[in-house]
C-alpha cells in the first residue's frame, strides 16, 4: 500500500513559507534514489483547471533535478506562472535528498527554514509538485465500484529517449456519486528502459483537472558536487518517521565548508 506522505516544504508552509513540493514515499515503483547512475535534467509540471464559472486556473513550475553517483538528489524549483503569492518576493524551493543518511532536506530561499524528514532504506522517493487540488478532493473507490481499463500507447521520443506510454482509464458509473453520465479520469505514463524516472506523467479528470510533468531536458552526466551541500546557516525542523512524532524544534545546521 502506498504511503503519501507531504514533503518537508510542503509540511513547513504553515510555519515558514507556500506549499511546492509534495514528497511520496512506497515500497517499490519509479524511484529518484539510484546509485551509479548519474544525470542533470529540467522539468516542467504544468497545472490547469476549469471553475463552474467560466474561470481556468493555470500554475506552471520549473525544476532543475541533479543525481550524483552515490544517489543523492537535489530538486530545484520554481512557480514560473500562476504564484498565488505574487512576483515579490522571488521564492525558490530546495529538497535534497541523501539516501546515506536516509534524510530528505527541504527549504526554501526567502526564510532559510525548512524540515527534514527521515525516510527507510528500503523506500522508493518520488518529487513533484504539489497540485492545485489536493487529492482528498478527488473521490476514491474500491475497484468493485468502478471500471478500470488499461491502455498501450506505443513509444515516443520525449527529452532524447525512446519512452513506452501506458493509459489508465477509471470510469465512474451513472450514479455512483450522483452523476447522471459516466465519468472517466484518465492517466498516462511514459517511461523509458534506461531511466527510472517517468519521463511524461499526466493526470486528467473533472475534479481536479490536468496535471501534467514532463522532463523537457535530460543528460545523463555527473552534476557538479557544490549543488548538494546544504547552505551556511540553514535552520530545519526534524520529523523522524514512522509518523510525525519526534524533535519538532527548530535547529541551525552546522555551517558548509
């Protein structure tokens, strides 16, 4: 059964800053952990839904993720259209996660606060950014109330690989929830053989709308080491796992040298 858990800077919004990013650990599936195998990639998540009214909501944001030899990740991103906040001040958001220390560090670049999250070994880690609609308002059933089909979508080039897209298609029969028409949500993934990451990844139904990710930009090359080291002066807040029990108080992290 998978675990959703909210990410370090998703979790500090109500102390320091907005929700970005959303961290979800499980036991097996696509992983941003791997060692030995290296890479520096952009990504792009685009975000829209349509309001009773007429009104479409559009967020956009920008991430640059790097992965060394040993594993670690740094994802860097940034809401380049659709900021509910405003241009002022300009908000970058950082996770770094080290699967040494199996400790996810998350801030962001206004407050220099941020939480850090402690994760097991054997849990698969996936990033992203967090949607417009959360998931408790999307209805979930069991799979004897609803009709799942699966489709293949063949192979496509997205970011210089060659990907295998698949479909998932949920639909909703007449009256289950008070519809007077069939529902279906829809979700596809591409994957490529030689990168564990999905390379294309879009959700769309009529509660929350569209969700879609997309690596725009990948190498496969070693990042430079400065990108991982956390900086001078960062103060977190810890929230070891299982739960979100433990030191919840606010420490300073030794300077980078």
């Amino acid at each position: 059964m998978r675990i959703a858990l909210i990410s370090a800077v998703l979790l500090s919004c109500s102390l320091f800053c907005s929700a970005q990013l959303m961290t979800t650990l499980h036991k097996d599936g696509p992983s941003l952990i791997e060692s030995g195998a290296p890479f520096q990639a952009e990504r792009v998540t685009h975000m829209e839904r349509a309001l009773p009214d007429g009104i479409k909501t559009v967020r956009d944001v920008h991430e640059t993720l790097a992965r060394d030899f040993d594993g670690r990740v740094m994802d860097r991103s940034e809401v380049t259209s659709g900021a509910q906040n405003g241009p002022s001040p300009h908000r970058i958001f950082f996770t770094l996660i080290d699967p040494v220390t199996h400790i996810e560090t998350s801030w962001d670049s206004v407050t220099m606060k941020g939480m850090q999250l402690h994760f097991k070994p054997e849990q698969s880690i996936m990033v992203r950014p967090s949607p417009q609609v959360q998931s408790s308002s999307v209805p979930h059933f069991t799979r004897d109330k609803v009709t799942v089909r699966k489709e293949d979508l063949g192979t496509r080039q997205i970011a210089g690989l060659i990907a295998k897209g698949t479909r998932m298609v949920t639909v909703i029969p007449v009256g289950l929830i008070g519809n007077d028409k069939e529902i279906e949500m829809r979700h596809d993934v591409w994957l490529a053989d030689n990168f564990n990451i999905p390379l294309l990844d879009e959700e769309e139904n009529p509660f929350s709308g569209l969700y879609r990710i997309e690596v725009t930009s990948l190498a496969q090359t070693a990042p430079d080491p400065a990108l991982f080291k956390l900086p001078n002066g960062l103060k977190v807040r810890d929230f070891p796992l299982p739960g979100l029990s433990g030191s919840h108080s606010l420490t300073q992290l030794p300077p980078v040298r």
